[in-house]
C-alpha cells in the first residue's frame, strides 16, 4: 500500500510536465513577466509544460524528480530509454537512472530511488550540483580564477557547505544562478518553476560554446516586468481586484501552518530579512513562515515571484499590497503585516490603516485574518517600516 501511494504522488506531481498547452501562451506568464522568454523557449522545445487550465504556474516550486525528467528532456533526449526498467520508480525513474549513471545526479541510491524523497522540492544548492556535474559531463568547466571572483560576491558562500560550494561558484560564475534579493546565494531556499526555466535557458546558452574553459555568455538583461501577475497595469485598483481573489482563495481563520515555501527567493525578502528579531536578535524574519511567510506570499500574488524590486516609503506612502514591518524600540523586528487600505492621518496625529496578517492567538498555528485595525502613534509603543513593490 505505501509502495502504491508513493508512485501515486509521483504521478501526480508529473502533471506539469506532461499537460497540454506546451508551446502556447500561459495565461499567468503575460509578456511584460521578467522571464517569459525563458518560459517559452523551454516549453516550445518541450523540456517543461504547463497545465491543463492554461496557466504555467511560474511560481511554483520544482521537485526533484521534476528536475531530473526536465535535465533529461533538455540535455540527453532519448538516452533514458536505455533505463527504461526504472519506470516502476514512476515517470521520473529512467530519467534519474540516466542521470545516476552519467554521474550526474545528486543524490545516494536510497534517496534517487525512493519516489517520496524524489517529490520534495529541490533547493538552489541541490539544483546548482545537479548544474555543475551536468556541464561537467559535457565538458564544460569554469577556471579556478573565475571562481575565486564569484566566490567573493557570495556573501553567503561558507553557509552553502562544503559538498556545494564548488558548484554555486560554477552556476554563479556562469550567470546560471544569480543571488536573491538581498544578495545572498541562498542555498536552503526552494527553486520555483520560473527559475527552473531560466535555468535550463542559460544552460543552453553555455553550451553553445565549444566544451572546455568557458566564462558566461554575453546575454541581453532580462527585461524588467511590467505588469502584475493578472498581466494588468501595476495599479491600485488592480492590485485590490488581486487581494480579493486572494480573500476568496484564503478565507478568514484559515490555517497557514504549511507557509509559503518559496518564500526566501522573493524580493521582499531584501526587505523584512534584515532586521533582527525582537524575541531573538541573532535570527532574522522567514519569508516563508509565519506572518513573514504570509505577507511575502501575498506581495508575490500581487507582484510576482521576480521583478518589481521592494523600496521603501513613508508609511503614509503606503498602498495596498505593500509590506509593513512593525517595529520595537530598539529596531527589531514583531510583526509583519500586508496592508490592505491606505494609511489615514487623524487630526491627533494617529495614522490608521488595516492589514491582512498571519497570526497566531493563545499559542494556536497561524491563522489568516483580514481587515485587522492598526494604529500608529508618535513616540508609541511600535513604529513601522513601510515597503512597496509599485514602481516608483
């Protein structure tokens, strides 16, 4: 029986590789998206798909077994028939045996072989040695000098680990995985779908060079999103329109125990990730639990999982969907909240505004609520940081 729930929940996490829809338009992957180009390239040759409701999913996270059957269609077409006995794994099985016995794939046999591990979503760290021994097995390599110079504009690079820094320095010395918002390499947080795109695209730039010693092509910049996830004008009225579907799909006192587990590769994470926590000034806020989870999940509803940089702006600035950190005193982080009206100033000086917020009541799991008063006072208990993704 478990065996059987297994190869169910891997066929089940097959559908956005095998879905119609594949070289057409994606009704969520408007033209103005920062990685369309990529999104298309990658599905007019087939290596990825979307889903039958037309929609891509851009934001998405990819699976393990999902990057392999993608590495597999992009980069060895039709070997992996030669392992076709791994089918009983599930779709991904001759994929992952192509990728074993290439000496390509990451994992231990107990790990590549069991399809549950094979459903979870693959890291950036993971997806940067899959990278790096793939381009090595077709003889494509980066100089120790090359490197060394993209080591030192990882500011995270000893968090990484010694298993994957080799390769962050090769897929970041390649342009093939760049920093997130804040700068760091990011290594724990999950790869979306639009990333994986834009992956497996500059891989296909590399190696249109000839195999050896190679430095990252010359590409064009990627073009600066210019619409919100509905392919609509980066609005006020649009992004409300946006919140209240988001109402409807994450009603009052639901649960959000799970988070939003693609929440570190956001840009809001630039923003809120700095400051230090008020409960624990040695950690700092998660994009993707809690109220920090909560309020990037919505910026990226509205926004966009890539693009639209956070800045930040006088809280009486602030317009609905933009970030709100509450802050202590000392300049450490409580709370952060997703605004929902504009900031209003009373004649005492108060500014009032609602926010929908993640929290928790009585030491119960996160819960979404809507429409919650906040108030500001001078020279009150709190004060708040306001950062919006609307272009200035």
């Amino acid at each position: 029986m478990k065996r059987s729930l297994s190869l169910l929940l891997t066929l089940l996490l097959c559908l956005s590789l095998s879905a119609p829809a594949a070289a057409a338009e994606f009704s969520d992957v408007p033209a103005g998206y920062v990685f369309h180009a990529a999104i298309q390239d990658c599905a007019q040759k087939g290596f990825m798909s979307g889903y039958a409701d037309g929609t891509f999913r851009p934001a998405g996270p990819v699976t393990r077994a999902q990057l392999c059957v993608m590495l597999t269609r992009a980069f060895y077409s039709g070997e992996e028939e030669a392992h076709a006995r791994w089918k009983s794994l599930g779709f991904y099985g001759p994929s992952a045996a192509l990728l074993d016995a290439k000496g390509v794939m990451v994992y231990k046999d107990q790990y590549w072989q069991d399809a549950q591990v094979m459903g979870q979503s693959v890291t950036r760290r993971d997806m940067a040695k899959f990278i790096a021994n793939l381009m090595a097995d077709k003889g494509y390599t980066v100089s120790e000098e090359g490197k060394a110079a993209a080591r030192a504009k990882i500011p995270d690079y000893e968090a990484v680990g010694d298993f994957y820094q080799d390769a962050v320095c090769t897929v970041f010395a390649l342009g093939i995985i760049t920093g997130l918002g804040d700068g760091s390499f990011g290594g724990t947080s999950t790869m979306t779908r639009g990333q994986g795109a834009v992956v497996l695209y500059r891989m296909a730039q590399c190696m249109t060079a000839a195999p050896g010693v190679i430095t990252a092509p010359q590409a064009k910049p990627e073009a600066a999103p210019t619409t919100l996830t509905n392919g609509k004008e980066p609005t006020e009225e649009n992004v409300l329109a946006l919140i209240q579907e988001l109402r409807a799909r994450y009603p009052e006192d639901v649960d959000f125990s799970a988070g939003y587990s693609i929440g570190n590769s956001s840009p809001v994470r630039a923003a809120t990730h700095p400051y230090p926590r008020a409960e624990d000034p040695k950690t700092h806020t998660s994009n993707t639990l809690g109220c920090g989870g909560w309020a990037t999940l919505v910026s990226d509803e509205l926004f966009g999982q890539v693009g639209f940089p956070t800045r930040k702006v006088p809280l009486t600035e602030a317009r609905p969907g933009d970030v709100v950190v509450m802050l202590d005193k000392n300049d450490r982080l409580v709370h952060v909240v997703s605004v929902l009206t504009r900031p209003e100033a009373g004649q005492d000086g108060k500014v009032s505004f609602t926010v929908s917020q993640a929290s928790t009541q009585g030491g119960s799991i996160y819960r979404i609520h809507w429409d919650d008063a906040y108030t500001w006072t001078d020279g009150g208990t709190y004060h708040y940081d306001a950062y919006t993704r609307y272009p200035a």
